[in-house]
C-alpha cells in the first residue's frame, strides 16, 4: 500500500460481529477498527506536501474523521490524569487498575460538570 497515492483506503469487514477494520495511507498506514463509522461518506482533507512546499487535498474515511474529531477529549484527559497521578509504592496490579479507574473517573467528572458550567453559564465561586 506505500506505493499507492496518498488517501488511498482498504477495508474489510466481518459479517458475524459487524466489525470493519479500514487501513487508510496518509503519510503512514493507519488501520481502524469500527462497528458504527465506515469509509462513507467521503471527505476530503488538506495535509502538508514537504517536496511541493505546498497543501495538497486528498479523500479520507468518515473512520478516519471521527477518530480526529473525539481524539482531543481523550488527550485532555490523559493529561489532566498525569498532572494529578496518585503515586503508589505497591506492586499489586489490581490496585493500578483500581487507582487508575478512580482518577479516570474524577478526571471525567471534572470535564463533565466544566461543561455544564459553560452551557448555564454559572459564575465560579
């Protein structure tokens, strides 16, 4: 697949769980596994052409847009969940699962209530 055109897409999907696995060529190969978004509808997009010194517009999945579009929740999170880590001197492995549920869930708390603080337009106290 290196070889094709940059946007270039293959997909394969397995009737028996409904899942699709899109392999998209942008600089590199990106596989994405879904059962609700698909390769349509098609958009295109803009990426940097380093040997043209230019913009150059090509097709992507609707995967592929979904995925960009909710990636940056995931990333706030995780690094509001890094600025407050719980440090923990055990080595018991369910304990790690357990604190790490229990940031990620106050993590999430906090996003949700600044969210609801924009939309009724609350005053902080």
């Amino acid at each position: 697949m290196k070889k094709r055109v940059r946007g270039t897409t293959d997909y394969r999907t397995d009737i028996h769980s409904f899942v699709m696995v899109v392999k998209w060529l942008d600089k590199n190969t990106v596989r994405l596994p879904s059962t609700y978004a698909g390769i349509t509808p098609q958009n295109t997009c803009r990426r940097w052409k380093v040997k043209d010194k230019s913009r150059v517009e090509f097709s992507r999945p609707a995967i592929v847009y979904e995925y960009n579009h909710h990636i940056s929740c995931v990333n706030l999170a995780d690094m509001l969940v890094e600025i407050c880590r719980t440090h923990l001197l055990t080595r018991k492995w369910y304990m790690r699962n357990f604190w790490w549920l229990i940031e990620k869930a106050g993590c999430n708390s906090w996003l949700v209530f600044r969210s609801h603080v924009k939309v009724l337009t609350l005053r902080r106290k």
